[in-house]
C-alpha cells in the first residue's frame, strides 16, 4: 500500500470518484460525537486565518482507505472504492454543501464557484455517464437520493421545498430528531453554525491584527462590524479545504481490503459486529465474481430496515435487534453458547465449520431466518409463531430463540411445529416457576 498525508482541498479537487460500495453502512455521525468536534476545529482554524496568526499546524482527520477500480479510460472519471473513511468524505461534503447554500444566501458567487470545485467534477461532456461520473463521492444506495439533492437541488430553497417533514414549519431549522435522517441533520447543524458565525461576532472575538516586529507602532484591533461576511465565509469552508488533513492509503494489488477495514474499525464512530459481518460477506463475494450489488439488494436489505437498529434488551444486555438476531442464529446453528461481545468472531468461525457451497447460500439463510425472527419480536403477522412470542414476552424467555428459530425453518409440518412451540412455552413457563 502507499500512504501519506493529503490536504482535503487536493483530496477533493482532482478529478476523482470515490464510491462507498453497497454492502457499507449508511452515513451514522451525528452532532455530539462527531459534529460539533468538527466544527469547533474548522471554527479555530477560522479565527486563526481571520487574525493573520502563524497557522504552524494541519489538523488531521484520520485516515481515507482507497482501493483503484476499473480500467483507465479517457472518457471516464478515474473511480476509486472506499474501504474505509466515507463517513468522513460525506462529512466534508454536507459540510462545503452547506457553505455554499449560505453563499447563495448572501449573494456570494465567486465562494459558489470555488466550492462547487470540491462537490462536483467539472467537464461532463467528458464522462461516459455524467449524471453519475459528475459526483465525488458516491455513496450507497440508502443515503444516494438524499446526497444528491442537497449536492444539486439547487439552494436550500428547494431542499426545504421536498422534505418539509424534517424543517421546522415556522423557522428556517431542521429537526435534528432520531427519525430525521443523518444527512440532512448534518447539512442543517452546518448551515446553522457557518450562518451564525458570519452573521454574528462569533468569529471576531479574538480578532486582531498582529502587530507588526518591525513596526514602532501598534496594530489596533479591528471594529467587530468592519468584517466583510465574504471574509468570514471564506474564512470557514477555506479552513476545510487548507488547513485540515487526512492519511491518503492506497491499497496495492495483494493488499487485503478485508484486513484493513477491521484494523482501522476504531477509528470514528464504532461498527457494529453486524457492520463487520456485512462487509466480510460481500467482500467474500466480490473477491468469488458473486454479483455483490445484486445479491445485496436481494437478500441482505431486508437488514437495513430501521427496526434492525432499534435497541432490545436480552437478559442484561441492551443491543441493536440486529446483534441479538445474529447471536441467536449462530447459537441455533451450531448447538452452543455465543458470545455477544465477540459475535464477528463467532460469525467467522461459524462460517469455517459451516462452509457453504456459495455466498448466495450464505445469504439466503440468513434471510429466511431474519425473516422468521422479525415475526418473534415485532408481533406485526399473526399466526402461531407470534401467538407463541406474545406468550413468551412477559417472561423474558429469549434463551428458547435460537432453537425456536431453528424449529420455524425446519421442514416440518405446521401443526407439529406448533405442537412444539407448545412443549417450548409449557416446559420454560414451569422451569422459570
């Protein structure tokens, strides 16, 4: 692999691709683990930049795993996967995005223009597919529509015009609730701090020229009103793209992208060991010519409906749904105890004693049994099988699930599965008395 640091205005500014693969997880920073942290430090850099202080230091912002992809055309916009940093990437772009909609705000053309180089490639009549090639950063499906339309709509104007459900009804504000989604959360926390910084003295309170050695008199400092709001706008979205580094890693043919990605999951916000699971799978297939995208979209996105994250409580611990799916089908599958604190490595042995005879196997099983589980704990059919789940709810009897989800996909008749799940409740409900 190669590495080194790279200015993010340089990473953002060539003519590149950089698209998150499917099979990722969707864009999850949120503002008090990751907004305002960033914030604060292009803030700094700001007031530094608008006071002619010695700016000795880049701030880092970790590392940006990239993986070449495809061949070189003239009439393709070179394209690159991201192992690992997209939720990084996604920040820098909401985040000059919601620069730029303030400089529309105020009339600033020439800070539209510059932005516009770190959002989007220029030259489509260039690209073989402009109304994809255009992008930089290329996320997964579940964020695409979204992204594109804060990147290109056309102003806040408009983006407020389409998704009125996530603006308060009388102030120009976004709801930053749990169900409003993390982009246009993240768009809305940036717009109102860059619009708070200009329009206000927020930028100005430690604003002073630096005196001059050799000068015998002093600099006085400036009026907090003589600051041009072009001035302070450049100074914010320019700290970004100048002031701010990440660790540019290429990976080289023989490098394992596997490997890497779950070194570097400390970094930012944690995976989960369902993240961790997800990508082994679809790295699997991409690395056996499986068709990645295709088997993702057909059996791995019933686990990206929301319910999957919400949290349930299983005995002491309290996880997303998702955690206790996996541990329990493992532990129904290999007739033992899983632990939940190493459960990607629990998968990765289960696999190598379980050895299917294709990815696709591996997923539709996954997705029968994540079907069957969805009925043990949303109650959302009917049926026996959530007859038998209502039962066992005021009883917390969740250690009977791994067998139950076996039994459900078994090839028994129904009746006997029912007269089963009777024997189950009956026996538990004794034994807990």
């Amino acid at each position: 692999m190669k590495a080194g640091p790279t200015i993010i205005g340089e990473l953002l500014r060539n003519r590149n691709r950089f698209c998150v693969p499917i099979y990722q997880r969707h864009y999850v920073w949120n503002r008090q683990k990751q907004w305002e942290p960033f914030w604060n430090d292009i803030r700094s850099k700001a007031i530094e930049r608008l006071s002619n202080r010695d700016r000795r230091f880049s701030h880092f912002m970790g590392a940006v795993v990239l993986e070449s992809r495809g061949g070189y055309s003239a009439r393709r916009v070179p394209s690159f996967q991201v192992v690992d940093g997209q939720q990084r990437l996604t920040t820098f772009q909401i985040f000059l995005a919601a620069a730029r909609d303030f400089a529309y705000s105020i009339g600033y053309q020439s800070a539209i223009d510059n932005i516009e180089t770190y959002l989007l490639n220029r030259d489509p009549h260039l690209m073989e597919n402009p109304d994809i090639e255009k992008f930089k950063i290329w996320p997964t499906e579940y964020d695409r529509e979204l992204f594109i339309d804060i990147l290109t709509l056309g102003g806040r104007g408009k983006l407020r015009t389409k998704y009125s459900d996530h603006f308060f009804k009388n102030k120009d504000q976004i709801h930053d609730y749990k169900t409003t989604p993390r982009l246009i959360a993240g768009y809305g926390y940036f717009y109102d701090q860059i619009k708070h910084a200009v329009n206000s003295d927020d930028l100005e309170d430690e604003f002073a020229l630096a005196p001059d050695p050799d000068s015998k008199t002093t600099e006085t400092v400036l009026d907090s009103n003589g600051i041009p709001k072009e001035l302070k706008l450049d100074s914010v979205w320019q700290a970004l793209v100048e002031e701010f580094k990440v660790v540019e890693i290429n990976l080289e043919e023989g490098d394992d992208a596997q490997v890497i990605f779950e070194t570097l999951n400390e970094r930012g916000e944690p995976l989960l060991a369902a993240d961790l699971i997800r990508n082994n799978i679809f790295q699997r297939a991409d690395a056996s010519g499986e068709e990645a995208e295709r088997l993702f979209n057909t059996y791995w996105k019933l686990f990206e409906n929301p319910s999957w994250s919400q949290d349930e409580k299983q005995g002491r611990y309290l996880k997303p749904r998702i955690e206790f799916f996996l541990a329990n089908y493992i532990s129904g599958q290999i007739a033992g105890e899983v632990s939940l604190t190493k459960l990607f490595s629990e998968y990765k042995a289960f696999i190598k004693t379980n050895e299917f005879d294709s990815i696709i196997e591996e997923l539709q099983k996954l997705n029968r049994y994540g079907s069957i589980y969805l009925e043990l704990v949303s109650f959302e059919k009917s049926g026996k099988l959530v007859e038998f789940a209502r039962q066992l709810r005021p009883w917390d009897l969740t250690t009977v699930f791994p067998f139950v989800l076996r039994l459900w996909a078994s090839e028994m008749d129904s009746d006997d599965k029912a007269d089963c799940l009777a024997v189950v409740f009956h026996s538990n409900l004794t034994f807990s008395l």
